[in-house]
C-alpha cells in the first residue's frame, strides 16, 4: 500500500508522493496557507492521541492533483472492539496568523456548513464507497456495524450520539512569539488566551449551530495550537516538498 509505505517513510515512496503532491498552499496567497500543513498535523493528532483509524485520508487523497479532497479535512473512526463500537470524526483544521474573532467567525461557517444532512450524508457515502474501511477493520461485525450505520438509509439520528469534531486551529501568537523557555508564566498566560478564545469559540458557534438537529448529541474538540510564526513554518514546509520533487 502506497500510504502504508509512506508512514514507513520509504524515500521512494515520499519522493513519488511529493512528486504527485498538488501543494495547494503554494498557490495560495500568504494568508490561505498552510491548510495542507494542519491537516497532516491533525492526521497526527488521530493517529497517536485517539488511536484512530484514518478511513478517508484526505491529505493522501491530496496526492491525485486533479482531486481537492473537498468535504471534511479529515475523516477517522476511532473503534471499540469490546463493544462492537465504534466512534466518527470529522476534523477540521486551520493555520492562521491569529486566532482573533473574525478568524474565529471563518471556522464556525465552515463547521456549519459541515454539520448540514447532505454534507453529513455525502461523508458517510465516502467512507462507505472506498475500499480503506475493509482493509483497516479486520473485525466483521465492527465493519458492518459501522456501514450500517453509515448507510444512506439510516438516519442521522443514530450517528450524531457517535459524532465527534476535532477543530485544529494552528496559529501565530505573539505570547509564543516573545519567549525563549517554557516557563510556568508563559504556560498560564497561553492557557489564559486560550481559554478566553475556547468560549468564544463555543458561544458563537452555538449561536450559529444550536439549531440543528441534535446538536447537543455531537462532541466538540477544539485543539489550539500557538506557534512563534506562521509563514518561516510554512515556507519549509514547501520547501521541503520541493526537495522530494527535485529527487
């Protein structure tokens, strides 16, 4: 498997990935990059934080450079196999230059307009269409369960319990950007910010989607991350693709 070979790090296979890479945040202007970088964050993030299973791997997708991978920025489904269970998550993630309120209006629309019954509906189809969900989950029952589930057929009412949002907000901070050590009063005035951007997260997108649908069943996972400066982080980040380009 290309992916299995390109989380082994086989160089032939990153050269090969990097070649086919569209590398979006290169066409972007500077304030639109970075998408590609927090969406391979957040791919991390699954994989060894929740343990979960990437069924829909955007950003490998990514590599076809005649597909945008539109929808959701990732797609993972983290199992339960004492219960025959499972959970889905659909991530969005971001790299901004700040985290201020109009930033903050941008993500909220956008999870909004994810969280709409075709969006939702036009995910589960996905998963179910492409051949990654039988490779990964040996377990037939689970595997069933979760397609059944997924189904155009079901409804959404029986998915939304099992519904999680992880929000991956990369962004440039100048309480980061000021200091050189970790130092327990950076720690308390980075969870200060933070916390103070979390509930005005929460309270906008509330506003704007407390009226779908079992709202309340849907878990919300925002993720901040702050990081001195966004563009020299972008910058290597093509760089280094250009690199495996150039092999």
């Amino acid at each position: 498997k290309e992916r299995s070979c390109l989380i082994n790090k086989s160089r032939s296979t990153l050269i090969q990935t990097a070649n086919n890479l569209r590398l979006i945040d290169k066409e972007k202007d500077e304030k639109g990059q970075g998408s590609e970088l927090a969406e391979i964050f957040l791919y991390g993030i699954m994989k060894h934080h929740y343990g979960a299973l990437s069924v829909v791997p955007k950003i490998f997708y990514k590599q076809n450079a005649q597909d945008n991978a539109k929808g959701m920025d990732s797609v993972h489904i983290v199992v339960d196999l004492e219960n025959n269970d499972f959970t889905l998550w659909f991530g969005e993630a971001k790299f901004y230059n700040n985290i201020q309120n109009v930033r903050i209006d941008k993500i909220v629309s956008s999870v909004n307009a994810s969280l709409q019954t075709d969006k939702l509906k036009k995910e589960n189809s996905i998963i179910t269409s492409v051949s990654d969900l039988d490779d990964l989950i040996s377990n037939e029952v689970l595997r069933e369960n979760i397609k059944n589930v997924l189904s155009y057929k079901t409804s959404l009412d029986e998915l939304k319990p099992r519904l999680h949002i992880p929000i991956l907000l990369l962004h440039e901070c100048s309480i980061t950007e000021a200091q050189d050590s970790l130092t327990d009063e950076y720690r308390d005035k980075i969870k200060e910010y933070h916390k103070d951007r979390a509930e005005v997260y929460f309270k906008k997108q509330i506003k704007k989607c407390g009226g779908i649908h079992k709202y309340s069943d849907i878990h919300f996972h925002i993720i901040l991350f702050p990081v001195p400066g966004k563009e020299p982080i972008v910058q290597q980040f093509i760089d280094n693709v250009e690199h495996y380009k150039r092999q």
